[in-house]
C-alpha cells in the first residue's frame, strides 16, 4: 500500500510539475494564428533547431518555471517549431528567422509584433514577454493601424524593425511616411539613416528625395565617396529598368553602356551589364542567353566570390546540357568547396560530375553532401536521389 501512495505521489507530483511550465501546443501554424485571434492573444513560438545549446537550455531552466508558464499560458497561444523541419522551414522564411533561438510573437492576423533572440534568464524572459503584451501591441491589426494614417514615430519605427527581412514593402511603406514626416528642423540619427539607405532601392523611391536634399547629414556618417558611389548604383538601377526591352525579352547593351559608361567608367559599365543580363535571363528562364552570358563573364574565375559562381554552377546543372559548357561549371563549384565543404556545393558538384561522365567523383561528392546534411540535421533526398541514379 506504501509503494502505491509514493508512486501516485510522485505522479501527481511530476505532473503538477510538467502543468508549472510553458504549454506548447502542437498545431499548424494556421490553427495557430485562429486559435490566437479567437482568444484575442499573441501567439509565441520559440524558433529552436535541435543541435541549439542554448535553446535546450532555455527548454530546461526557463520554460518549465511556475512564473514563465502562469504569464506565458494566460496571455499567449504558445508553440515550438523547430525551424529545420517540415513547416518550420516556412515559419523560418517568412520572418527571416537565422539564429537559435528565436522567439517570435505574432497576432491574430499572423504579423510579426516582437523578434528577440539567445538565451535569457527567467526574469529577463518575463520582462521581454510582459512589454510586448503591452496595450499597444493589442490595439489591432499593424497593417489596419498603418491604414487608417496612423504617423506616430515610435509606431514606425516599430513596423521598420520588425517587417524589415519578413514583409520588406510594408517596412519599406512605414519608413517613407516616417521619414516624409520627419521634421527638417530635426537632425537625422545614423540608426535614421541606417534606415533610410536600407529601404533605398531607385531614384523613384520617396525617400530618394530625402536621400539627396539632406545629403550633409547624410555624410557625417558616411564617407562622401561611399555616398556618391550608393547614389550612382540607384541612378544605375534606373538605366537597368530602362535597358530592359520586354517585347523582345532582351537588354538594350548599346544603350545600357552608352548611358552608365559616363556615370561609372567603362569596367564598371561592363560589370553592371553582365549582372543584369545573368539576372533578367534566370527570371525570364532564358537559359540559352544565361549560358552564353555566364561562360562569358566567368571566364577568370578566380575574380569572382565563389558563392557567385555556386549559383551559376547551380543553374548550369539544372538547366544547361553542352558538356563543356557543364565542365566550365564544375570548376566553379569546386572554387566553393576548396573554400569550405558544405551539403549544397558538394552536391552540385556531384550532379555535374554525373551529367559530364565523371561517375567516380560524383559518386563521392555525393556521398560526402549526403553525410553532411545528415550530421546537420538537414534533408539529404537530393544527394541520396543523386546516388539512385549514379547506381
């Protein structure tokens, strides 16, 4: 009878224990946001990867506690996702989530309200929680807020910070009226003008009126030089825009240079163009004009970051069948792997050794792409469906 009390103690006790902490639940991210928006609460996720120290330990020291798991159940719809699996990908994605751990706090209409990060000591993690249950962050929709006119700098600010990687236009909207109603009187901060060249993208932009008119502020935080070179690539993007003819799906080259040549020298000219044409042909699927252009361009393939040159090599297996066009290719990912072994350039360097007959290596580096993704936790089914075929 004394065995059967203690084990029933000792359940009830773990189970009273398990209730302190945090309670995740585990539904689709859609399920998620409803259940959210029906309660009228934020949803919490803590965006973890499996291999993430200090994401276990959060999940060992911070989670579990009566404190964390009172506030947390009462005023949030909480969820882990691991960021590498399944739907987890696409959370990951969608609110630019690239260290462990994350912790994401959106409202029922599934926007971003808080992004924090890295381990935190319980108290810090209640404090960080309690300011974005804030009455502020429960006034409704940031996107309904922004409709309705609403000019408040910190609430700008605020969208700025939050929607910069995961919803850029709206971000980008938010800092044009901050800016158009950033009084002249009032001198500009660098965190203001780290915010003003990042949404910056064409002379067409609002901001790009900004940009010029208070250019002498502008430069107390920037090198005149680096000033004028950042001017000159917008100027640069609208003569792309301009080159660009879509009836016949080509680039304008004569008009390109003859307009960019006297605005940024003629190599630089040269640069831009070949950059150009690599990206409208990939997005135009123009691949025959992408070789052509990439074999080209590439030549000296010592010049180029081999990040560039992986994307190139990349596209080249997916899309080119000449082998010595596929041969250039391979000595372009393997400038990437002689940097630095990874699960992807090891297997695009397999898959190219595949299309041109090097069965050897490619059955090697892609196995070792394979291996690598396994040790990573990452999805090895392109490497192991490369090694069906090879077999």
């Amino acid at each position: 009878m004394k065995s059967i009390v203690t084990g029933l103690f000792i359940f009830i006790s773990l189970f009273s224990f398990a209730q302190d902490g945090i309670q995740f639940q585990e539904l689709p991210f859609k399920d998620l946001v409803a259940k959210a928006k029906k309660e009228k609460k934020l949803v919490f996720i803590d965006a973890y990867a499996s291999w993430c120290g200090p994401c276990k330990m959060m999940e060992k020291n911070v989670f579990v506690t009566k404190s964390v798991g009172d506030f947390f159940n009462k005023n949030f719809v909480n969820a882990r996702i691991d960021m590498e699996k399944g739907e987890g990908r696409e959370v990951a994605a969608k609110f630019g989530v690239r260290s462990y751990p994350t912790y994401l706090f959106l409202n029922g209409d599934g926007e971003l309200v808080s992004q924090n990060y890295g381990y935190m000591e319980e108290s810090m993690f209640l404090l960080m929680a309690q300011d974005v249950n804030s009455p502020n962050n429960a006034k409704g929709s940031l996107k309904e807020r922004f409709a309705k006119g609403e000019k408040d700098p910190e609430f700008l600010i605020n969208i700025i910070k939050l929607n910069s990687t995961s919803d850029f236009e709206f971000a980008k909207k938010a800092s044009e009226r901050y800016f158009e109603n950033k009084k002249k009187t009032e001198e500009l901060t660098k965190d203001e003008i780290g915010y003003l060249l990042y949404f910056l993208k064409s002379t067409e932009d609002p901001n790009y009126k900004v940009f010029v008119s208070r250019k002498a502020e502008v430069i107390k935080f920037l090198p005149e030089k680096t000033y004028s070179d950042f001017d000159h690539q917008l100027i640069l993007s609208k003569i792309v825009a301009q080159s660009i003819d879509e009836k016949n799906k080509q680039i304008n080259e004569d008009y390109f240079m003859k307009t960019a040549e006297p605005l940024v020298g003629k190599d630089e000219a040269i640069t831009k163009l070949n950059q150009t044409k690599l990206a409208y042909y990939e997005q135009t699927a123009n691949f025959a004009e992408y070789e052509k252009t990439a074999l080209e361009y590439y030549k000296k393939t010592d010049s180029f970051d081999p990040n560039e040159l992986l994307k190139a090599a990349w596209i080249f297996s997916e899309h080119v069948k000449n082998k010595p066009s596929l041969k250039k290719a391979a000595e372009w990912a393997e400038q990437s792997v002689m940097r630095g072994e990874t699960s992807e350039n090891t297997y695009i360097l397999a898959k190219i050794y595949f299309l041109t007959g090097n069965i050897g290596p490619a059955k090697s580096f892609a196995e070792m792409s394979r291996n690598i993704a396994v040790q990573n936790n990452k999805d090895a089914g392109l490497a192991e469906e490369l090694l069906k075929q090879i077999k």
